[in-house]
C-alpha cells in the first residue's frame, strides 16, 4: 500500500513538472528552465536588400523542425533564415 501512494505521489509530481516545463517554455520561447546554452543577447542580422541590422536582442525564438529564428531588435522584429544571422552572447 506505501509504495501504490509512492508511486502515485512521484507521477502526478512527474506530470505536473511536465507540465509547467511546456507553461515555460510556451512564455519564454525556446528559453528552457534552466538554460545554459541558450543566452544570445546581441545579434547580427543580413537583410535580403543587402543592409545590416545588428543590436540588442530583446527576444528571439527558434522554431522546431526549421531554419526560421524570429528576433526582436530596437522593437522591431525580424523573421529569417539561420544563415542570416549571427547571435552573440556578451
């Protein structure tokens, strides 16, 4: 009978943990809980027209299964390729 309340205590905290993993990261984009990899905060963007933007990143986004990476710069934002864009971390 202990070990059925165990068990059942350790997946409902499993599950809420989950959870809260996908709230994360629908709030911060691809930014995960505990993020190491991921802190760009400057970026170097290449425009089609042949221009040059780069600033500081207010927020950027990847998307799975894509080459797409969306930046917010200076209030603007820009969606690109991977190959236009350089990210910094400072």
């Amino acid at each position: 009978m202990k070990k059925k309340l165990i068990l059942a205590i350790a997946v409902v905290l499993a599950m809420l943990i989950g959870g809260f993993a996908v709230y994360w990261e629908t709030i911060h984009g691809n930014r995960q809980l505990v993020d190491v990899r991921n802190r760009f905060n400057y970026a170097i963007i290449r425009l089609p027209n042949g221009d040059v933007v780069e600033g500081k990143v207010s927020s950027w986004l990847d998307f799975d299964n894509s080459d797409t990476i969306q930046l917010t710069i200076d209030g603007r934002t820009y969606l690109t390729h991977y190959s236009n864009v350089c990210l910094i971390s400072e």
